[in-house]
C-alpha cells in the first residue's frame, strides 16, 4: 500500500501560489477546499471552462486533486444541491 500526501490548500489564500509552492515541495497531490477567497472560483458552482482553468493550472505544476471541499453544509438539501 503506498502512502499519498497532499497539500492544503486552506494553508495558502492565493491559489497560484499555493500551486507553485505545492509542486516547489515536491508534492504530487494537492487538496482543494474553501471559496473564492482561497480558489479562482466557488467549487460548488464551477462551469466546464473554469473546471478546465483549474485542472490546466493543477497540470502545468504537475499535480492532481486528490480531494475537494467547498463551503456547502450537505446536511441540507440546499447543501447537497450545490
């Protein structure tokens, strides 16, 4: 069974800086949570162009998203519908 790390990205509120710093540490697997202040877009509402702005990014530094998490309560049907 092989370990997977990933970075945070709650640990940095720029995204392309997180990236950077991310692929400069040698990670290979990143997380994505919070909302516009911390990401380019709301995670709950992304468009099939802005999905594709955020995997190019996630590319381009040479990591994938293991994980992702917006600010939605899914304990609502409001929450779930996002």
């Amino acid at each position: 069974m092989a370990i997977e790390l990933g970075a945070f990205s709650l640990c940095e509120p720029d995204y392309e800086q997180f990236i950077k710093s991310a692929s400069e540490a040698g990670f290979k697997n990143v997380a994505l949570y919070g909302s516009s202040d911390r990401l380019p877009y709301e995670l709950e509402s992304l468009d099939n162009a802005q999905a594709a702005t955020v995997v190019d990014g996630l590319k381009a530094h040479g990591l994938a998203a293991l994980a992702a998490g917006g600010g939605s309560d899914v304990m609502t049907a409001e929450g779930i519908a996002k």
